[in-house]
C-alpha cells in the first residue's frame, strides 16, 4: 500500500479518529475517577442504624456502580482493525457513546453517594456519638429531609450540562459527544 494511502487510513476518513480515541481516554478517565470515588464510601453503621436512609442509598450506589463497571461492551470483532476509515469511525462513535452513557450513569451514582455521606455526616454531627432522644428529632428529620430535596436536585439535565460546560473549559475535542437524548436513550436501553 502506497504512504499516502496509510496516512490517509490512520488518520481516518474525515480525520478525526485520532481525536476520537482521544476523547474516548478523557471520558473513560472521568469515569474511572468516579468509580474510585464511590468505591471509596464503605458505610459500616451501627447494627441499629444500618437500614437507615443514608445508610442504604450508599450501599445501593456501591451496588450500582459495581453493576456499570461489570456491563460489557458489545464490541462488533468484524470491524476492529478492517482499515477502513469509516468503519472505525462508526466504532469510535459507538465507544463514545458507550463511555459516555457509563460516564454519566456514574456520576449520577456519584451525586446520590455524596448526598449520603453528607447525611451520614449531618446525622453524626446531631448526635455526637450518643443515641437518638427526643430532644433531637426535629433536626434529625431535617437531616432526612434535606438528603430527600438534594436527591431530587440530581437532575439528567443538570449532570449533562455539568459535563459539557467542564468538558469544553477544559478545552476537550466534543464533536462527537452524543446529545441528550442519546444518552439517555442508551441508559435506558441498558438498565437491568
């Protein structure tokens, strides 16, 4: 095959898989992050709390994460390394938006593991490593009810916006990225 030929096939058809395998590497780096970080809550409540709000939406996410982390990628062998430009393209394009639905379902999982500890911490703040009385009730309903607003506040919307206002501060190559929609499409259609 001639040396222009070869160029012509690395740098793909429309010469942008190189970024696309780029941006694939920040996605997947976003997302290992957050796995890091919610693996990093290990709740371990007292027997008589352990089914406490905070307490089992933290477990839950632990769950979660471990459950998107575990998903395998449906990779087609037939056109990995066919040379064709346009083919891996379209498997680039696949892979973004299989990262970046697994980004996003993990940073949701991430945003209701914060909202957990921040009870846990609140909760241990009220009590002061004492067992609950009836003096401290109305704050720690408050603290029960201020987890349930913040989850609510997690919004599909709100995560997307968050990662492509950081995203493009950041300066990252985001043509490719899926919209929305998409996204949340293939969230849906991966959900078990």
């Amino acid at each position: 095959m001639p040396y222009h030929q070869v160029i012509k096939t690395k740098f793909m058809a429309d010469g942008f898989n190189e970024a696309r395998a780029f941006r694939i590497v920040e996605i997947m780096n976003d997302f290992q992050s957050l796995q890091h970080r919610i693996a990093e809550y290990a709740p371990n409540p007292p027997p008589e709390e352990y089914f406490g709000e905070g307490y089992q939406i933290l477990r839950q996410c632990r769950a979660e994460a471990a459950a998107v982390l575990a998903a395998p990628f449906p990779l087609d062998l037939s056109q990995v390394g066919s040379g064709d430009g346009e083919q891996e393209k379209r498997q680039l394009q696949r892979i973004i938006l299989d990262a970046s639905g697994r980004r996003f379902q993990t940073k949701k999982i991430y945003l209701r593991a914060v909202v957990a500890v921040r009870w846990l911490n609140n909760r241990n703040a009220i009590l002061q490593s004492s067992q609950p009385d009836p003096i401290q009730a109305a704050q720690l309903q408050q603290a029960d009810n201020t987890l349930r607003q913040e989850l609510a506040a997690i919004t599909d919307a709100r995560i997307i916006n968050d990662f492509r206002t950081a995203d493009t501060q950041a300066g990252y190559w985001v043509q490719d990225d899926p919209p929305r929609a998409t996204i949340l499409e293939w969230v849906r259609s991966h959900s078990t």
